[in-house]
C-alpha cells in the first residue's frame, strides 16, 4: 500500500473528494458521471452493489465480500454527497443507538 493511513477516517476522506467531483467534467471521473446522470442512477448503482455483497457473502467468499463492501460504501458516500448529507450525520445516529438494544431501538421506530 502506500503512506496514506488506512483507519475509519478514510471514509471522510473519500466524501471530501466525492463532493469535490460535484460538476466535474464525467467524461474525466465516474464520480462526476455517476452526479450527472442523477439520483436515481446513484440510488440504483447503491442497491446494485448491496445485492452483489449480498451474492458475494453467500457464494463468493470473503475477499469478494469485501471488494463488494467497498464499492457499496464508495456509492451510499456519493448518495450521501448527492443529497446532501454530511457523515456525521450518519455517525451521530449510530452513536445515539449504540447503547440501545437493537430490538428496542427497532421497535421505537415503528410507532
């Protein structure tokens, strides 16, 4: 690999650059691509790549799981610039149901 350190942070890297390929040239970066064909395309590739994990843990094994694992964070990070939501976001909901029960915390959102 090289110098770049390899921890959960990566992931707030990679959202920077994704929001930075915002109006790029899509002809230069699939980011931008994936932006100019919109939302919908986004969404689609995110549910494409959550069936392929799926398949992978199943029938694949763990090194396709995790290739498969990659390209479906890389993707809900581009929804996620799409829309317009920071990961902190998504962090502080996850911190605010780590002590719950997931049963518990399940159940709160069905009423």
């Amino acid at each position: 690999m090289n110098d770049l350190i390899i921890d959960s942070q990566i992931l707030e890297r990679l959202f920077q650059t994704i929001k930075g390929r915002y109006g790029e040239n899509p002809d230069k970066s699939y980011t931008a691509k994936l932006f100019s064909e919109g939302r919908g395309e986004i969404a689609r590739k995110v549910g494409e790549e959550a069936t392929e994990t799926i398949v992978a843990a199943l029938v694949e094994g763990n090194e396709k799981v995790v290739m498969e694992s990659a390209d479906l964070l890389y993707h809900l990070l581009v929804l996620w610039a799409d829309v317009g939501i920071e990961p902190s976001k998504v962090w502080t909901e996850l911190a605010s149901r780590e002590a719950a029960s997931g049963i518990d915390e399940k159940n709160s959102r069905e009423n």
